[in-house]
C-alpha cells in the first residue's frame, strides 16, 4: 500500500512540474494592444514586457525630419499638420528622412472634403512614385485600415464591410499601426482592422510616408505622430 502510495504521489508530482513549465515556457497568446489604462497613457504602455517610449514624429511647428515630394501642399497651421491638394491635383507624399522597420505607429487623423489618403511603411519614394505598402485612409466604407502594394501586388488584405464603422469624416480618429517582422497589424479608433503576415513584408526597410491622393479637392488633417521602435533582441511580440 505504501508503494502504491508513493507511485500515486511521483506521477502527481511529475504532471504538475509539467503544467508549471509549460506555462512558464508556452508562448503568450494575450491581445497584445492597449488595455484601457495603457490607453490613457501610451508612454507607459508595456508589451511583450517592454515600455513602449514614444517620441514624436511631428513637432506641432514645422516639417522637420520631413520630406516633400511633389507638388501638393504640406504645411503646419495651428499645430495641426495639413496636407492639401495643389493646382496640379496629383499625387503627393511627405515622407520621414529616417528609415524605420520594427515599430508601433500611433497618430490622429481628420478628413476634410474628400479625405482619400494612407499612411505607407518600410517604403521608398522617387518623385511621386512610392514603392512599399499603404495603411488606408479613407472615406467610410473604403476599407480604411487595410493594407496595398504601391506598384506591386494591389490590395494584399482589406477590413471587411463595416468594420471601418467607427471612422466620423469631419471629425479625429486614431489610427495605430504595428509592424515587426513580417506582420503588419492596424487598429482604427481602438477597433481592430486586419493583421497580415507577408515575406516580402518582412525583407523591407524603408520610411514612414504621408500620402495625398491624386484628383483634387482633398483636405486632411494630422497629428499627435509618434513612434516607438522596437529592438528586436529585446522584444518579444505576439501579432
């Protein structure tokens, strides 16, 4: 009996050592966006364990770190930066000077008279001719969150119908943008938009760029840009 007994008490030890460390070991599968209290205060945001430090891409004054390409118009007003469209009602994009690969994008948008526009990532500019991938901005309905190829593949994943539902023309809405490796993550006004995986994705490098679509009558406005860069030894994230 006391070796049945003591049988009986290794087996039980044996599968609780198991459980502990497979919980210890198991990787994270939390929703890795904001809690509510992190949302109130992105600077003290914690994911994957990691503070998230933003720093901003827009000094509320002026457009430096910035490029202009084209002939669009970009300019500060009231802190607010505006991009508008020119005489020659192309295309036009204001593009960081710096590169960025792995990061967190957060920023505020609002769409005046036709509010077609995007943000691209990990993406090179040549005139007006940009190569790399657009986060939508749009009017509701126009799949506003959802990821395109520039000169490549066209639309690679889109939020389905009505799920833009909270974007408001006319008024702010908050958009964040996740990149790290080869996934790509949005979320619109809190809202979840589409996450998507891509090798190609993954290979690129490149700036964060600003875009005015072609055709005229487009107003928009931004601010509150800011970035936080991930460093990749010490990170671990779950998209």
């Amino acid at each position: 009996m006391k070796n049945n007994f003591s049988g009986i008490l290794f087996i039980f030890l044996l599968i609780l050592s198991s459980c502990t460390s497979l919980k210890l070991f198991s990787p994270q599968t939390d929703n890795h966006y904001y809690t509510n209290k992190e949302i109130k205060n992105d600077n003290n945001s914690i994911i994957g364990g990691s503070k998230l430090n933003y720093k901003e891409l827009f000094n509320g004054t002026d457009l430096s770190g910035w490029i202009v390409y084209g002939t669009e118009k970009w300019y500060v007003e009231d802190g607010l930066l505006v991009c508008e469209s020119g005489p020659d009602a192309q295309y036009g994009y204001l593009g960081s000077e710096k590169y960025y690969k792995n990061f967190i994008l957060n920023l505020e948008f609002k769409q005046e008279a036709n509010g077609n526009s995007g943000v691209f990532f990990r993406s090179t500019v040549e005139g007006t001719k940009v190569s790399g991938w657009q986060v939508e901005v749009a009017p509701p309905g126009f799949f506003t969150g959802g990821v395109y190829e520039s000169y490549g593949r066209g639309w690679l994943i889109k939020p389905s119908d009505g799920k833009d539902s909270s974007l408001k023309m006319g008024e702010w809405n908050k958009l964040t943008i996740k990149v790290y490796d080869d996934s790509v993550t949005t979320f619109l006004n809190g809202k979840q938009m589409i996450t998507y995986s891509d090798k190609k994705i993954g290979e690129a490098d490149g700036r964060i760029a600003l875009q005015i679509h072609d055709g005229g009558g487009i107003k928009v406005k931004w601010k509150n840009i800011k970035i936080h860069e991930f460093k990749k030894p010490d990170i671990d994230i779950n998209f």
